[in-house]
C-alpha cells in the first residue's frame, strides 16, 4: 500500500479521545519557545531608495541604536548593495539583525537597469539556501539564513506621483520580497498634501499591479489592528537620533525654525506604526511570508529547470529517484550525442586537416622543382659565362705573348742595329 494512502486512511479515521488525567503535552508550545530563545532569531531588512532620504538613520530610530556605516554619495557609477550584520540583545532574546542598504540607487543618468542588481542580491541568497537544502549533509539550524525578510522601500516625498525607477523596480521585487512602501522624510510636505500623496501612490501601485504585503488578518488576535494598518499604507515617517526635551520628558524629534516635529508622536508621522507592524507584531509572519511564499515560487522554478517535476504526463505522482533516473538516462543520452558529434567533428577535422597538408606539400613540391629548373637554369647561365670569360682570358694571354714576342725581337734588331753603328764610327776614328 503506498504511503500516501496509509496517510489519507490516518487522516479520515482519527478519532478524538479523552484524557484521563494530565499526560504533559501541554508544555510543548513552551518547550518549542524555550528552544527558538536559546537558538535566537535572524531578521533580514532591505532598504531600497535614493540617496539621501534617510535609510540609514531610519535603521538607527527603528532599533534605538547607532548602526556603523559610511555615508553614501552621489557618484556611484552603478547601483551597489551594502550588507551589515549585527547581534542585538533585548532581555533574553538575541536577534542577529541584517541591513541591506542600495547604494547609488537612482543617482544615475540611465536608471534603465536599477533594479537588477537588487533582484540578483535577492536570488543570491535564495540560491544559497537552496544549495544548503540540497546538501547530502544539511545544517540549517547552524545555517546563517541571509534571506531578505522586509524591503523597506523609500519614496521621495515630492507630493505629486510615484517615479517610474520606483513603479518598475517595486514591479520586479513584489514576487521575491515582502514590500513595505513608506514615505521618506514625511515632514517635507503639508499634511492635506500628504493624504492626496498616499492615494495616488495606492492608486498607481493598484494600477500598475504591484502587489505590496499586506499585514495578516487571519490570526484573531492581531487581525484588528493589521486590518486598520493595512489602511495607512504607505506609512509617512521620520527618522532622527537626536533627543529633544519636551515638556519633562526626552523625545527623538527633529528641530526646525518653525517648531519640532516628534518621531513618535502618532500625529505627526506615521514611524510608531511602521515599528509596530514591522518588529512588534509582524516580525515572524515576514520571515514565515519569505519562505513559504517567495522561497517557495523560486525553488520551484529552479527545480523545473533543473528537469524535476512532481507528476508524470499522465499526472501521476512522480518519485524523486523517478526523476533523477529520467534526468540521468536524459544527461547521458545527451552526453553520448555530444561525443558523437564531437567525434565526427573530430574526424572531419582531421581529413580538413590532412586535406590541407596534402595541398601544402603538393605545393612545397611544385616549388621545388620551380627553384630546381631555376637554380640548374642560372648554373648554366653560369657556365656559360665561365666559359666565356675563360675564352677571352686565353685569347688575351696570346696577344700577351705574341707582343711580348714582337717586343723581344725588336729589342735584338734594335741591338744589333747598335752595334754596326759602334764598329762604323770605330772604323771612322781608327782613319
């Protein structure tokens, strides 16, 4: 019988019984908080605006804390992510806390390709709890998950409408990441103006179908207040560190010529709101949202890739051994092709390759018998001109003998032409 029968007979057939006196299992609820506490908590925030409307400082005011930072400029030549991890302690309950902040994030001319490195950050961290998952050997209760819980996502507060850069990254991020869209320094404009700005930033988002989370009303005991904070979306807030007395008391408020605007007052900014929803009551539905939800769609996607399905074709259940099986046999078969590709490849190569050899020495040959004709052609010119010169030196060296001849035989007649006339003056002399 298969499992999945065994299974749905167990289901239909459980019965409910009374106890008879107190067994103990009433205490796992408290063995399963005592537990979480000692392993603590890990909560991943991504905060996505442009430069200068207060991601870091609102990061500061939400945790009542001074987190480490540089302050970014507006001469990123690209969009860069900035990631931070703290370990945080409140009464007994440790919470490893990850910011992520977008740095040069619509300081660009071309913001045409904003969003990617934001989505690939995302599905970095999606990959590598994934590759974890598919360990032989797991250790997820040990793993860092660095899975981004909430996007905090800035709007600039002009009054007027959503940005398009705002519009087509919120579009691109809202199946990876819950989104919570807040107004960024709310105090820069009138509180009639304010209201309008949030119906249309609504409007725009309905519009445009982007889906931003919403805060649960399933549970009774928060499904009141989350249904009337679903209202408030996007929350105006203000972020300060500085502390201002007011009245008795020490209020983080921001000063201005014209009075001061308190942080967490309820009537002048929304920020109590987003602390509320975000850390106090929501906390774990984010985290559980991020990995039921989002995780899920992209595990599933890249498991499809990866040629692993459920069901067969005929929608019947479909074993992971089954799988790995067909992947296999697929792997294989696709693998023998390509080798007997490459060993074609390989051989029409080698007769390309001899063919041209063959053309190269046919060549080499002709070549040869080219400089051959040509070297036996200027030996002969050679010889011939050997000869030549061989002649003319023979001939110049019988004129060369014949006038030394004709020298020598003048000199003897010219002597003895001497003589006479010697003996005729002797003669002469002795009269």
């Amino acid at each position: 019988m298969a499992a999945t029968d065994i299974a749905r007979q167990v289901g239909e057939g459980c019965r409910t019984v009374p106890l008879a006196g107190h067994v103990g299992f009433d205490s796992l609820p408290d063995q399963l908080v005592n537990k979480s506490v000692s392993e603590g908590f890990c909560f991943n925030i991504l905060c996505v605006g442009e430069t200068g409307l207060g991601k870091s400082t609102l990061m500061d005011t939400l945790f009542n804390t001074k987190f480490e930072g540089e302050p970014a400029t507006h001469t990123q030549p690209g969009v860069q992510l900035r990631s931070n991890t703290y370990d945080l302690q409140e009464s007994n309950v440790g919470l490893k806390l990850t910011i992520v902040s977008t740095v040069g994030f619509g300081d660009q001319i071309n913001k045409e390709d904003s969003y990617k490195p934001i989505v690939e950050f995302i599905d970095a961290q999606f990959e590598a709890y994934l590759q974890e998952e598919l360990k032989i050997r797991r250790v997820l209760h040990t793993y860092h998950d660095s899975r981004i819980h909430a996007c905090l996502y800035f709007i600039a507060p002009t009054g007027h409408s959503l940005k398009s850069l705002d519009l087509v990254t919120m579009k691109k991020l809202d199946s990876k990441v819950n989104i919570i869209p807040i107004i960024a320094k709310s105090d820069a404009i009138s509180k009639s103006e304010l209201t309008k700005f949030k119906i249309k930033i609504t409007s725009e988002l309905v519009s445009n179908g982007v889906q931003i989370y919403q805060f649960p009303t399933d549970d009774e005991s928060v499904a009141e207040i989350n249904g009337t904070m679903n209202a408030h979306l996007p929350f105006a807030v203000i972020g300060s560190t500085e502390e201002l007395k007011i009245g008795n008391k020490m209020m983080k408020a921001r000063q201005y010529p014209w009075g001061t605007v308190q942080v967490e007052n309820e009537a002048h900014c929304d920020f109590v709101k987003l602390r509320e929803m975000l850390i106090r009551v929501n906390m774990e539905d984010l985290r559980e949202q991020t990995h039921s939800r989002h995780y899920e769609l992209y595990r599933r996607c890249k498991l499809e890739e990866m040629g692993f399905k459920d069901t067969d074709p005929d929608s019947k259940p479909f074993s992971l051994q089954e799988t790995y099986e067909a992947k296999r046999n697929e792997f294989l078969g696709e693998l023998q092709k390509k080798e007997e590709e490459m060993r074609q490849m390989f051989v029409q190569r080698v007769k390309e390759k001899e063919a041209e050899l063959k053309e190269a020495e046919k060549e080499l040959h002709e070549k040869f018998d080219r400089l051959k004709k040509l070297h036996q052609d200027e030996k002969k010119k050679l010889e011939d001109k050997k000869k030549s010169l061989d002649d003319e030196v023979n001939a110049f060296k019988q004129r060369k003998t014949a006038a030394e001849l004709l020298q020598s035989q003048g000199s003897q007649a010219g002597g003895s032409q001497t003589l006479k006339r010697d003996k005729e003056k002797k003669n002469l002399g002795f009269l």
